[in-house]
C-alpha cells in the first residue's frame, strides 16, 4: 500500500555521503515502504541537494517505535539549546 504521507522542508546544514560532505538543501520525510530495511512501512528520512543531484542524499529507514524516539530526543535537544542560546544572548 502506498500511503501518499510526505513532508517536505528545507534544510540549512552538511550531510556525509558516498563522496564526502556535501550542503543541504531539503530534507523529506515519508511513510512508505522502505528499499533497505526489512518492514512493511517505514518513517524514511531523506537528507539531500537537489542540486548536486541523486548521489548527494543521506537517507535512514526506521521503525514508527524509533523514529517516535528520535523525534522525542530532538524536541528535547532543541528546547535545552534554545535554553542555552538563550542564556547566551542574555550574557552578551
């Protein structure tokens, strides 16, 4: 079954791949079936440029359990480093 759930948004950082680090532009997340990991479904992560073309993507494949997970940890490592930043801004 093909589930037709993307989310696409840009992205502003490096990403490591077959041929080194490389800028990223976009990052796309979907909910389908995965070319790797042996699920039915799976969250996909894409991390990519377009403009450099299909080789320049970093890609993961997990399971909902896993990608709840890190979706937990990033919310929690993003708001202790607005906290941080925050501080910074005041110290200034």
């Amino acid at each position: 079954m093909c589930t037709s759930i993307v989310e696409i948004v840009g992205a502003d950082g490096a990403g490591k791949g077959g041929d080194g680090w490389f800028k990223l532009t976009h990052s796309v997340v979907s909910y389908d079936h995965p070319h790797h990991a042996v699920l039915e479904e799976a969250i996909t992560i894409d991390f990519v440029n377009r403009a450099l073309g299909p080789g320049a993507r970093v890609a993961v494949e997990l399971t909902l359990e896993a990608a709840r997970e890190l979706s937990g940890a990033l919310a929690r490592a993003i708001a202790a480093a607005e906290i941080e930043e925050s501080a910074r801004l005041r110290s200034t």
